[in-house]
C-alpha cells in the first residue's frame, strides 16, 4: 500500500513558541457538552455524566468513548447526529472573559518580540464542537486536537474517529516538537537532532485546568518549558492548582481571565520576552558548537590528546599540577609551530609554571622545543633566557 505524503512544518526564521489549550474549564466554564446538547437530549447534565462513568467502568471502556457513545445514542429519534449540528451547538459554547480577542493579541506581541506565536488545542471534547465556535472560525488553532466522529455518506456520526484522553494527549505535544502534526504521520517516531526540533520543549506553553492535564503539564515541565494551572476568576478556587503546584506539575497558576493586562496575559508576555533572549543565546551556543565539531572533526586522537593536555597546562594551578601535566606533554613530539608557540605563552603567562622553568624536567622539554623551532618569537626568548640561565 502506498504511503500518503504529508505536509510538515519546517523551522522557522523566527523562534516558534506553541501554545497548548485544553478547552472545557480552560477556556470555556463548563464542559461543551453541557452548554446545549445534553439539555436538548432531555438529560440533566450530572444525571449524563453519571450515566457515562458507569458505562465506562461497566465495561472497561475509556470514559471518553463512553461519552461519545451516549451522544450519539441518545440523539437517535430526537436529531440528526451530524457534523453541522455539532458545530452548532459549539457555536453557542461561552469563553471565559478576553478569550475572543487573546489569539491574535498574543500572535502580534510574540511577532513584536521576534518570536512566531502558535495556537494549540489539546483536548478530550470534541473537535467538531470546537470548530464550531467563533476563535475558531476566526483561525486561532495551528490545530486542533481532539476527539471526533466518523460520518457516514449521509454525514451523520455513526464511529469514533479520535479519542483523545489524558494519557495519550501528550502525543501531540511530541508531533508539535517536529512539526509533524499530521495524526496519520508517522514520522513522529523519526529522530530529528535537538537543533532540528521546530519547537524544542523548552519553547511549549501548556495551558490547563485539572488532572487529565498532567500528563502534558508533567512532560512540557521536565523538558524546560512551561505549565500553567487555571482557577476560575469568579469563584477563586485554588484548590486544584495548589496541588498541582505541590506535585511539581506547573510552575506558575492564574485566573482565568484572558483580557490585556490580566494575570495570564502579563505572564504569557513574559515567557515571550524570555524566550526571545533564551533563543538568542541557543543561537550563539548552537554556531560554537558546531564550530567545534568542524575542528574537532579534522584533527586525529593524537592531536585532541595533546590539545587536551595543553590546556591541562593552561590551566595549572600548582607546581605539583605542572610537572605532572609536563611528565604527559613530554611523550609527545612533532609539535607544530602554533602549538609550541601556544606552550611558550602558557609558559611565561602561568605563574605556577614560569618560576620552576629551570627544574630538569620543565628545562628539558622547553629546551627541545626551542631546538625545534625555525624562529623565537618574544615568549620563546623568555623562556630561554630562564632555561639558559
């Protein structure tokens, strides 16, 4: 069978930093399930889940099939359990206070900082109920993940497409790292080195509310990136976010109030701003070392040996350490005129080598080194001077 090509991100000019959403509790007060269809099914919303749960434990099923098989069930004779009735009632999901205008404000402050700001929901609602309502109609999400149906010729919801649940969310957190977001791509599983990674760990945001949001707040946390527990603003419960930040899940908490000048908007900017100057550095820390792979790469082991064992010298800080670094350096010969000329330097620049140049060992293996070199520069007459006298 012929393998699909998938379209993937590549890196950026710019940093890329993603922004990780849950949804129901994080952006939204209450479960999108609950904010329409349940009610229109002729459920009481706590009378639904309950029905879920044991359905769930029953069986041995996942909690979210259990839910997606309850909807679909108890939509039979009273709607056509379609898409677009699924993106109506996301349509009519409420979002916590500044949400509507939060994407893009956050996109052009990161744009403003020299960081490309991407959009992320990590969720176990449903995607066709979050295409539905108006950030996302208005492009928010790079992607959205979620669970969903699969629809037959008639569209109407008869299998689950995606099941996503707290477990197996982390997942796309691994797919926004390389910029393989496809959910069929397997080439997640391929090895990219740290510096090809198109959004390194320690450039994820994850935004949650309760414990299915561990997994990735955990994950997202152990690589250097950053988790952030929500409370609701109105009611200022804490309760969750306190032990979260006791388990070492998140490592900052806010309210859920997403207008400019909020708790959450001045920290999210901050962690733009840090991320500028922290790629800035990884930038400069990624060109040494590969000016020191290119070096490294020419030499053979004789020549990082004695590499090695000069700046042992250098870095002599007794009269014992330097005659045994000397002892080492002695085995060697054939040094090149930079080299000797590095050891002269070492020699006069040390004041734990330049007083004891005139002991037997020291003497001699400078002495060799001057009979070797076609011309003394002002260091190399130094020492000899020293050894001569």
């Amino acid at each position: 069978m012929q393998s699909k090509s998938f379209e993937r991100k590549r890196k950026e000019v710019l940093p890329v930093l993603a922004i990780c959403y849950d949804f129901d509790k994080t952006l939204s007060p209450d479960d999108m399930q609950a904010q329409g269809y349940i009610q229109s099914v002729g459920y009481d919303v706590a009378e639904f889940w309950k029905e879920t749960n044991e359905l769930a434990e029953k069986n041995d099923m996942d909690q979210n099939l259990a839910y997606m098989y309850k909807m679909v069930q108890e939509a039979e004779g009273r709607m056509v359990f379609s898409k677009q009735r699924l993106a109506e009632y996301g349509a009519k999901v409420t979002l916590f206070p500044g949400v509507e205008g939060w994407f893009e404000r956050i996109r052009a402050f990161g744009k403003t900082n020299g960081v490309c700001v991407e959009h992320y929901i990590i969720s176990s609602g449903l995607k066709e109920m979050i295409e539905g309502t108006s950030v996302a109609k208005a492009g928010a999400f790079e992607r959205i993940y979620a669970s969903s149906f699969f629809y037959n010729d008639r569209g109407v919801a008869t299998w689950p497409a995606q099941v996503v649940n707290y477990t197996n969310k982390t997942q796309f957190l691994f797919r926004i790292e390389k910029g393989v977001l496809d959910v069929n791509d397997s080439g997640v599983n391929d090895y990219f080195a740290p510096e090809d990674m198109r959004v390194p760990f320690r450039n994820m945001v994850y935004i949650g509310d309760s414990d299915t949001d561990i997994p990735c707040m955990k994950l997202v946390n152990s690589y250097g990136g950053h988790s952030i527990g929500v409370f609701h603003a109105k009611t200022a419960d804490k309760t969750k976010v306190y032990k979260m930040m006791r388990d070492g899940r998140i490592k900052y908490f806010a309210p859920t109030d997403y207008t400019e000048g909020s708790e959450l908007d001045t920290l999210v900017k901050s962690i733009i701003v840090r991320t500028a100057k922290n790629e800035a550095l990884e930038a400069i820390s990624l060109a040494c070392r590969r000016d020191f792979a290119k070096a490294d790469s020419c030499g053979n082991e004789e020549e990082r040996k004695k590499s090695d064992m000069i700046l042992s010298l250098q870095e002599s800080d007794s009269f014992t350490r330097t005659h045994e670094v000397i002892g080492r350096l002695s085995k060697h010969g054939n040094w090149t005129e930079q080299e000797k000329e590095k050891l002269f330097e070492i020699a006069v620049s040390n004041n734990q080598i330049f007083p004891i140049l005139g002991d037997k060992d020291l003497r001699r293996f400078f002495s060799a080194l001057l009979n070797g070199s076609s011309r003394l520069s002002e260091n190399a007459e130094k020492v000899k001077a020293v050894i001569s006298s």
